[in-house]
C-alpha cells in the first residue's frame, strides 16, 4: 500500500517558541530535530516517500519532496497541503508525523504501519495532544491538531465512521514543545544510547557552554 509521510516543519526562526528562556539556541534545536526525523524516516522501509511541508530550506534525501507552505497558518493546514501532495503521488495513506521528535524510533514506525484502521492515532506524553496520525485513506479524517488533539481525531473518526486505534509508540510520544519535554527529552537520550544524533550533539554543546 502506497504509504507516504507528511512532516510539517514551520521556520527555525519561529519555531518553539514555548521554549523562549528554556535553551539558548532555539532555531538550531528546531532544525537539529528535524534532520533527526528525517534520518528516522529514512530507515523506515515501509515508506514510499517522505514530504516536508515548509517555507524553510531542508537539506534531505532524494526520497523527500519539498512542498512549499508560503502561509504557515499552522500544523494542521500544513499537514493538509501535504496530504493534497501526498494525493497527487499516489498515496493510499498518510502518515502524519512532526519534525520535534527527535527519539523517532524506526522499527517503532514500521510497527505502527503495520496496524490496519482508517485512523491510527499516537498520542503525545500527556495522552491529550496528538504525535502522529496514520490515515487511510488519506482523507478518512482533516487533521486537527492544536490543544485536545486527541480527543478531537478520535470524534472525527467516529463521525466518519472510520475504525479507530491508538497505537503505543513511546519514541513518537516525546515531542519537544516544553522545559519539561527538553528535561524529559534529556532522561530518554540518556536511557538510549544511539539516535538523535544532531540533536543530542546540541544539548550536549549546549550543556559545556
Ligand atoms: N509548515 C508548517 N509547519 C508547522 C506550522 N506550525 C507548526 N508546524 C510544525 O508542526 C509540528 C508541531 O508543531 P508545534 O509543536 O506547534 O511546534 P512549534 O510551532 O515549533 O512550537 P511552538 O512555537 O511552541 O508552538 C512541528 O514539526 C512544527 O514545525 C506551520 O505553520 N507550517
Ligand atoms: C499540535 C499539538 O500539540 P503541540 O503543539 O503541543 O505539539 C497536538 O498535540 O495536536
């Protein structure tokens, strides 16, 4: 089943902005993350394709396309001219995914693709925002993320009649949005040693500095 990711990345400059006075160099940690999504991503061989949705230059592999998003009027809109890319290749479904989960274990996605519903939900840390949404087909439901992602995905899928599952992938659980996540993130690159790459280089520069 043709199967492509959809990974909205709005501009460093203005990115994490909840963590204005929790780390020095928020734009740096944005893109760290992001190259550390995609080099996830890259190993997930399940998948067809990977789109990035931005206005930001990404540097990526030949397996990602760029789609341009000139408005950034937030995730979901994003992630919706993605799905409409998505569309326009083929896909049979999407995978939603965001560009501040930089633990993103490979083999945790190829598990999540491996589950059959119209809408497969991960749910963030808290168990209330959404982290990832697994789609098929890719307009079973428009996503809605923002405060309470949760619950609102799961009524969209009930309203749609769709099957509904919620998957546990805790690599897709720690979005970094927080000084809690960023300590949070911290305890799992430590637990875990591998992965992350850029993103751990930088806490760890940031940690000596
Ligand atoms: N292309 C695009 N991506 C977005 C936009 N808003 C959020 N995103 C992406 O959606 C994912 C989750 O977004 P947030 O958790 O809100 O990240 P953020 O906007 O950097 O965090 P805050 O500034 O604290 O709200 C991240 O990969 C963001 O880069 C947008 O307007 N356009
Ligand atoms: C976008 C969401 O939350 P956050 O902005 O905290 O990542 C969400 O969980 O739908």
């Amino acid at each position: 089943m043709r199967t492509i990711a959809v990974l909205p990345v709005k501009s460093f400059g203005r990115a994490k902005q909840r963590l204005t006075g929790g780390f020095p160099d928020r734009p740096g940690l944005a893109a760290a993350m992001v190259a550390d999504v995609l080099d996830a991503l890259a190993q997930v061989p399940e998948l067809d394709q990977v789109i990035v949705v931005t206005a930001q230059a990404v540097s990526a592999d030949r397996r990602v396309t760029i789609v341009h998003d000139p408005v950034e009027a937030g995730q979901s809109a994003a992630a919706a001219r993605g799905i409409e890319a998505a569309l326009e290749r083929g896909a049979e479904r999407v995978l939603l995914v965001p560009g501040d989960c930089p633990t993103l274990d490979p083999r945790e996605v190829s598990a999540l693709l491996a589950i059959r519903a119209g809408v497969v939900i991960v749910p963030d840390r808290h168990g209330t925002g959404t982290n990832s949404l697994l789609l098929t087909p890719p307009t079973v439901i428009a996503p809605a993320f923002g405060e309470g992602s949760f619950a609102r995905h799961r009524g969209l899928a009930e309203a749609a009649g769709a099957s509904f599952h919620v998957a546990q992938a805790g690599s897709l659980e720690l979005d970094v949005d927080t000084r809690d996540d960023l300590a949070a993130l911290r305890r799992a690159l430590g637990a875990r040693p591998g992965g992350a790459v850029r993103t751990r280089a930088l806490l760890e520069e940031a940690a000596v500095a």
